[in-house]
C-alpha cells in the first residue's frame, strides 16, 4: 500500500509540457546560444578553460586533441566526445572565425566540406588571442560553479578582455531561438567599444562610424547598408553577401571569370560543382569549362567562357542562380542575464562594457587584498629587521615554533601573519641587501595599493583602464579588414540572350492545347502535311519565330498562357508536342486554344479585342501581360465571365491607331456592326460592356473587325450546309449593344442557323455532316444581305457539325513576328 501511494496520475500534457520545458531550458542556456558577454556557448567555453587549465597555451607544445577532449569530457562536458571536438575544430578553422582561438596541427577540414581528421591525429593548443580571454580568470574576475559532478569548479563566463561576440560571431539552433551573429573586424569593434565607454549615449549612427558592418574570414562583397543598420538596431536584418569576381581577356578574343573570395559559410567544392552542372546541362550557353584552381596561396575558382559572350550576362547569372551570392540573415540572439534576447549592436556592447567593468572590479579588488597582505608582511620584517637583536633573542629564549610567535607577539606587538613571517625568514634574508629590497618592495606596495583603491572608488579611472586593455588587445592583433560593404543592394537583371541560344525555330500550337518547336533542320526534312497531331485536333498557328521571342496564347475560358519560344519543348515535327495541361495547374477539360501570338517585346501601342460568345466585348492593353513569376503553372485572367456558360468566341490583337468596325454574327441571324472606338480598354479582370443586344435562347457566333469603309467579305456557314458571302459593309454602322439586322432570310420551315461566321477572303473551310468537304471562300459569290446563300452539303445527311478555318502547316515564307 505504501508503494501505491508513491504513483502519482498525471495527464500527458503536464509530463511533456514539464519535460520539454526543462529540456528547452537547459538546450537555450546551457548549449545552442552564446553568452554575451564572452560571446560563447559552453562548450567553447570548457574547452578553453580546461585547455589552459592543463597548460595546453599557446606558448608551450601542441598536445593531441585527443587528449585535451578527454580532459574536457571527463572534468567539464558530460556529452559526446565528438561534439567537443566538432566545435573544437570549427574555433580552429580560419573560414569561419574572424579570429581563431585554437591552433591546429594536422587536417582541420577544409573549405571545401571536407572533414577534419580524426582526434588521434590532430594536435592543438590554445591560440595567443584565447589568452585574452582567459587573462585574469584566477583572479576571481567571474563566477564559478561546480562541474556535474561537484568535482571541480568551472566559470560561468570568461573575463573576456575584447568583444569576441562581435568579432567572432555565432551560430546556434535551440528550441525556440536560433542565432545568427557575423563575425566583425576586432580592430573596428574596439574603436567602437572605446567610443560607447567615453559617450554612453552615442547614436547607432555614430557607432557604425567605427563598425560600419560585418567582416567575415572569407572576405566577399557585402550589400545594403540601411540593411545593416536596421539589423544593428533590431537584431534582424537580410543583406546580400557576394562573391570577389574580375573578368580577365585572355588569347583569342575569350573571357574568363576569376573568382576569388566566396560568401561565407558557403561549401566552395559545392559552388563549382553547381557551376559545372549549369554549364552541363547547358541552362546557359557560353561557359566553356569551371576549374576550381586553389591551393596554399589563396582560393581562386575560374570559369573559362567561350568566345565572343557576354562575360557579365553569365556573371549575373551565376550571382542569382548560385551561391556565388547569397542572402545573408542577421538573427542576433544571445543569452543575457540568464535569457535569450535578441539583441542589436549597442546593447551587445554596452553588455560588453558592463561585464568589463565587473571583471577589472573583481580583479582590482583581489589584487589590493593580495597587496595589503604582502605590505603587512614587509611592514613586519622591515620592523623585525630594525630590531633584529631583541627579536633573535626572543626566538631564541622560546621553547619551540608556537612559542616563539607568542612571544613575537606578546613582546613586539607584532601580528600573527607577521610572527608567522619572521619566524620563517631564511638566514640569508638577513644581509643588508635585503633591508634594501624590502624598502623597495613596499614603496612599490604602497604605489600599487595606491592605484588599485582609485580604480575601486573611481568610475573614470576604471573606464580607463577598461580602454588602455582594449588598445593592447587592438594593437597586438588588429587585422585589416577583408569584406567591402556597398551602400546598395545591386538588382541582378539577367539578359534572355544570356540565357538561350539564338536559333530560329518552327513553332506549332493546334487547337486543344499541344504546343512545340522544331528545328528548321527537322522541318525540311519533313512534308508541312507530316505535322504530328491527335485525331480530331487542327493546327491553330505555324510560325518561324526565334528563340527570343515570346508566346501568348489565349483560352475559350478567358486565360492567357504566356510561353518564351525557348522554354516549349524541342521536338521534332512529326511529333504530336507537349500538351500545356501538363505544366498548368488549371487548364480545363473543355478548355482550348482560341488565338495565338508571338511577339519580341510587348507593343505598348496595341490592344486586344475580346468577343464572348453571351453578348460581352472589351478592349485590354497588351503591356497587361508582362511575363509573371508563376507563368509555367497557372494562366492569367484576360476577361471575367458574368456566367459559368460564357467563353469567348473570339480574341484580335490592333493597333489603337487603326480605325476599325467590329462585326458581329448571332446564332438566329442577326449581324451588328459599330466602331471599334465604342468599346473602353479596361484590366484584365473587368467584364467588359455589352456588344449585342441577343434575344432569348441566341448568342455571338462570332466576331471579327473590318473597314468601315471599303469591302470587307464575310462568310457565313448554317447548320443546313449552306454557305453564303457578303459584305459587312452592307449593314449600315448601328451603335453598340443594339439587336442588328438579319443577315439570312427567316424561313418559316426549318430556317437556317448561324453555326460560322468569318473572314470572306483567301480562305479554306472545312465543313462537316456526315461527309466533309473542303471549300475555297473565294470561290463562292457575294450575295446581298438577305439571301441564304448556297448549298455545299446534302442537307439530308444531316445537320452540319463543325467548321474549322484551314490554317496551312506550311512554314509562312513570310512570317514576321508582331
């Protein structure tokens, strides 16, 4: 019953919300996050303490790292021996602190990702700079703690004598918080440090005077300087970090790209093998071949270009689509006062500064005791030697050692410290010489006791010697700085001929929606009838165009596909191509092809004309349909339907110059025609106003633009198989939105319908029942407004179920891009 009484029933949520609070606390304290007064985490922090604890200090011997990890896992850093060697090797590798704080002997890894060698081989000691950190710690400068097994004691922070968050950085994942401090040059944070110690409330602005930005160990090209001052002010910030490149000419009319300091944290060997793969995969034309040329003297990667291209079209290129520049992220988190805080430079500082003024306190105040002691001393044996007869024979008239310092004292009002003294005085302390000596050691005494309390008592004299450390450390091991900083983000804006390489091409795009190129090779090689396409599908456009230029096409559903030639798939021409549903998220079942485009540049003086099949028309710019970030996966609205059942029947691009009529066709047999100028240009998600005014049950077979004046033939097609021409201009220019007039005669048995409506001239139909026959426009007559034209089909075979324009697959020997 007593065992029962020790279960206690708690709920999952108290367990791991207990649990994994404690466990978030310790990984943010006690691993993940610096300290910002040090600027490190405890593991470092071990390494370094216990390193110089065993003497492994820069001026003696390497010792195998082996041997110093398992000091460190043993006495200090319970965990596994390879994250103490990890973070071992990284304070050793020169790519990645500013200012390293361990020496290395052996393989160290490389910039390139490779690893370091194993612990057995490697030796290290504690860098000279580490010193600076370590300096004083025996003085009670800092706090102490018990190790995990309360068998040792280790600090909590290091004396730190130079800002080494700043100027080394860190990095760290905990739960919660992540860090992300860059490393910074030590000379310009020391300015900066002075300066904040003599003008406490200086302006950021002032002090990025002395810290104008980060200096990483791989130099590079940093960008945005208001990025940086907002990450000094918040502790968050994006700027850009980019590679140290130069364009060399070298024989024969060639380039090549010299690169020679590469962002930080960046994998080199990775950087030139997605060099390599760009050049492989031929994504740009141009490069030749990508060696990766570093060795003992320096890091140099080049990029041999091909003749006569364009050396900084393919530089752009490799700045945005690899590492060659990347975003660097400012995330200054650190641990202050026992709590991560994202912090920006001044508080870092002024942290600094508090800590500084704490250490030289604690250390001024050892240093008196210890002085104060050791005069009381002199003081003695001064006084012992003065009356060294009647102090010899006290000792001498003493029983044994504890006597005769009772007597010392007793006699000579000495203390007990300085009987303690005299008593073990060494005979040869007593020649004249060391009266001398000991006059000079207490006046030293006295200076230096004298010094100590004014450092104590005053604030002014405590700065000061805080600044005259700092300019010891600055003038010991300042570095001149290795990363520029450019006040501007510089946009990289990547020229299309960079990228494709020029060719002129065939471009295919049919009905349903397949669409590709085909070298010009591939078409003469072919009959124009060889085309390859699905059963039911007619081509819609065949065209020359160059790889530079560019496709819109337009859908039944009212969206725009944009496609560069180059990016449609090469394929040859008997080859039926790539249908756009496979890129496009959206693209309908019933969903086709109505019109297509090619352009080289977008005509800001042209407009499209849209005709929905339910009575809508608008005019929209062209410069609308800039190429959009998503155009390989989703289309853009060209019109907004008012019903699910609208689509557009039919869509022209004009010249807003051009003085036009739009002529209308409805399914009962009205035509409408008026100016082009009634119809506003609106955006692209606007509805439109209305063309027709359509009775019920009947909607726009079709629209097209003619002449207002002049003869401008069109063709109608009836469902009875009758085809007839006129002239558009025979319907006199009515206002927009009005019913129109007939264009057929009404029959009262079986009257004829409107199923195609089109342009009258140079064209071939192709019309179908049960049977299909092909007619020239230009054959049939023109009739007047009211006739039913002719028939071209056995009416008795049925109603007539399609009517498509012929478009010759031919190659147009003409064809110019608009």
């Amino acid at each position: 019953m007593e065992h029962e009484s020790n279960i206690q029933e708690l709920t999952l949520e108290e367990v791991m919300g207990d649990r994994f609070g404690r466990y978030s606390k310790y990984i943010i304290q006690e691993r993940a996050l610096p300290d910002i007064r040090d600027g490190l985490k405890p593991v470092q922090r071990r390494i370094l303490y216990s390193m110089n604890k065993d003497g492994n200090t820069f001026e003696k011997g390497f010792r195998k790292s082996a041997k110093s990890v398992g000091n460190i896992m043993g006495n200090y850093h319970p965990h596994g021996d390879s994250s103490i060697y990890e973070a071992m090797v990284r304070m050793s590798q020169d790519w990645k602190l500013r200012a390293i704080l361990i020496e290395m002997h052996g393989n160290n890894g490389s910039m390139d990702g490779d690893p370091p060698a194993a612990m057995r081989y490697t030796e290290a000691r504690l860098s000279q700079l580490s010193g600076e950190l370590l300096k004083d710690i025996e003085k009670d400068t800092v706090e102490f703690v018990w190790n995990f097994d309360d068998t040792e004691k280790e600090p909590t922070v290091l004396p730190a004598k130079y800002p080494n968050l700043l100027v080394n950085g860190s990095t760290g994942i905990s739960a919660g918080y992540a860090t992300e401090i860059p490393t910074h040059n030590l000379e310009e944070v020391i300015n900066g440090t002075i300066y904040l110690i003599d003008h406490p409330q200086a302006s950021l602005d002032k002090l990025m005077e002395f810290i104008p930005g980060p200096d990483f160990p791989t130099g590079g090209i940093l960008q945005g300087k208001s990025e940086i001052k907002k990450a000094y002010e918040t502790g968050k910030g994006k700027v850009i970090l980019r590679s140290k490149t130069k364009i060399e000419d070298l024989r024969g009319g060639k380039q090549q790209i010299v690169i020679n300091e590469v962002p930080y944290e960046v994998n080199k060997a990775n950087l030139v093998k997605k060099m390599d793969e760009i050049r492989l995969n031929k994504r740009i034309e141009g490069i030749a071949e990508v060696r990766d040329e570093s060795d003992r003297t320096g890091l140099q990667i080049v990029v041999e270009l091909k003749k006569d291209v364009n050396a900084e079209g393919i530089l752009n290129y490799l700045f945005k689509n690899t590492d060659l520049q990347i975003n660097y992220n400012f995330n200054m988190v650190a641990i202050d006062q026992m709590r991560p805080q994202q912090v920006g430079l001044k508080h870092i500082l002024q942290s600094y500064i508090e800590h500084r003024r704490n250490v030289v306190l604690q250390r001024s105040q050892y240093d008196l005791n210890k002085a104060e002691k050791r005069q009381h001393i002199v003081d003695g044996l001064i006084k012992a030697l003065s009356i060294l007869d009647e102090v010899i024979a006290t000792i001498r008239g003493s029983k044994d050692k504890k006597d005769a310092k009772n007597n010392l004292v007793i006699q000579h009002q000495f203390t007990e410290e300085q009987a303690e003294a005299i008593v073990t005085l060494q005979l040869y302390r007593l020649t004249n010489t060391d009266i001398t000596q000991l006059r000079a050691e207490a006046e030293e005494l006295a200076a230096l006791i004298s010094e100590l309390k004014k450092i104590i008592g005053d604030e002014r004299e405590l700065l000061k010697v805080i600044k005259k450390e700092l300019r010891e450390v600055k003038k010991q091991y300042s570095q001149a700085r290795l990363t520029e900083i450019e006040d501007e983000i510089q946009e990289i804006k990547i020229d299309t001929e960079v990228l494709v390489a020029q060719e002129d091409v065939v471009v295919t795009v049919t009905h349903e929606g397949y669409i590709k190129r085909s070298s010009l090779r591939s078409y003469a090689a072919s009959k124009p009838e060889e085309l390859g396409m699905k059963e039911g599908d007619y081509v819609l456009y065949s065209g020359q165009a160059n790889t530079l230029d560019h496709l819109l096409l337009v859908t039944n559903k009212g969206n725009v596909i944009y496609r560069p030639v180059h990016e449609l798939p090469d394929l040859r021409w008997k080859e039926i191509g790539e249908h756009v549903s496979q890129t496009l998220l959206n693209f309908s079942v019933d969903e086709s092809i109505l019109a297509v485009y090619t352009y080289t540049e977008l005509d800001p003086l042209k407009n499209f004309v849209l005709i929905s099949r339910e009575g809508l028309i608008k005019q929209t710019r062209m410069t609308e349909f800039e190429p959009w970030r998503t155009y390989k996966s989703r289309p853009l609205q060209i019109i907004k339907f008012k019903s699910d059942t609208d689509e557009l029947v039919n869509v022209f691009l004009t010249n807003q110059e051009d003085n036009m009529d739009v002529f209308l066709a409805s399914r009962l047999g009205f035509g409408l025609r008026f100016s082009l100028n009634e119809v506003p240009v609106v955006g692209p998600k606007a509805a439109g106003v209305k063309s027709m005014n359509l009775k019920d049950k009947d909607f726009v077979v079709n629209g097209t633009l003619v002449y207002p004046d002049g003869d401008s033939p069109i063709v109608v097609v009836t469902q009875r198989g009758a085809v007839k021409r006129m002239l558009a201009q025979e319907l006199s220019q009515l206002g927009r939105a009005k019913r129109g007039v007939m264009i057929l005669r009404e029959l009262k048995k079986n009257p004829h319908r409107v199923i195609y409506m089109g342009d009258g001239e140079h064209k071939e139909l192709q019309i179908k029942n049960t049977v299909e026959k092909i007619i020239s426009t230009d054959d049939i007559p023109i009739n007047e407004r009211t006739s039913n034209g002719s028939f071209v089909l056995d009416e008795k075979a049925g109603e007539v179920n399609s009517v498509i324009e012929l478009i010759d697959p031919a190659l147009p020997t003409e064809e110019t891009v608009i």
